[in-house]
C-alpha cells in the first residue's frame, strides 16, 4: 500500500452512525497540536484495522531496479509520541507511524498516548520503550 507523504496524521476510529449519516471522530488532541484545523476540507482514506498478527510489514513498495524499499520512518534513539492503537500475542503495545509502520511498545495500554525511545529498527517494525507515561 502506498501511502501520500502528504499524510498529516494518522488514527484509529470507528464509524458511528447518526440520524442520515455516518460519523469518524478525529481525536482532539489531532486539533490542538495544529495538524488539523476545524472547518478545513481533508481527503479521508479508510484501512481496514489489523492486529499486529494480520501486519504484513508492507510500508510501500520496493524500487524494482535496485531492489530497496522506503527506508523505516524511525531511528534508534529517536523520541517519539504515539498512540497504542492495539495489543499484540506478547501483550506489548502496538502502535503506528508514518505509511503504518508499526512500533512495538512493551507496557503499552490501547489508547494510552506515550513518549518512547526507539530501541530496535527493522524493516517492517520497530521496538519502542516508554520514558514518559503522561503525555
């Protein structure tokens, strides 16, 4: 799957249905740290949603000449805010970045927002810890 580096921000949700329609929330905080702006106009795109045993590891598609793909969307060492969007077999967080590349986040909670330090990068996922749980 490819994925537009115009990309703002990345969420789960689930879909509501009102009175005559159907309704995805955007978090708050989507709005208050200025990547959304209420009354402007965005493309949407619904993915289906996937445990971490359904994640391919798929982060874009490789360059048929030499043979390498996107690089990961993270470093070792590198800060990050994420969101837990799921809970793998381990029982570790899981959580999602640019292109839905997934972090794995021992400790982590669904729907907890968290600071970690990227541990381990691979190609298909990451390994994050937490260093700050009151985000």
């Amino acid at each position: 799957m490819e994925i537009s580096e115009k990309l703002l921000c990345l969420f789960s949700a689930d879909v509501r249905e009102t009175d005559d329609s159907y309704v995805v929330e955007v978090p708050k905080r989507e709005v208050e740290t200025g990547t959304v702006d209420v009354g402007d106009t965005y493309r949407v795109a619904l993915i289906a949603g996937a445990g971490e045993d359904d994640y391919d590891g798929e982060i874009g598609e490789a360059n048929a000449e030499t043979g390498e793909g996107p690089q990961p969307p993270v470093e070792p060492g590198e800060m990050r805010y994420v969101e837990i969007e799921d809970i793998g077999k381990q029982g570790d967080g899981i959580a999602r970045v640019e292109r839905g590349y997934v972090i794995i986040v021992p400790g982590g909670d669904v729907g907890e927002r968290v600071k970690i330090e990227v541990t381990e990068v691979k190609s298909n996922f990451a390994v994050g810890e937490i260093v700050d749980e009151d985000v």
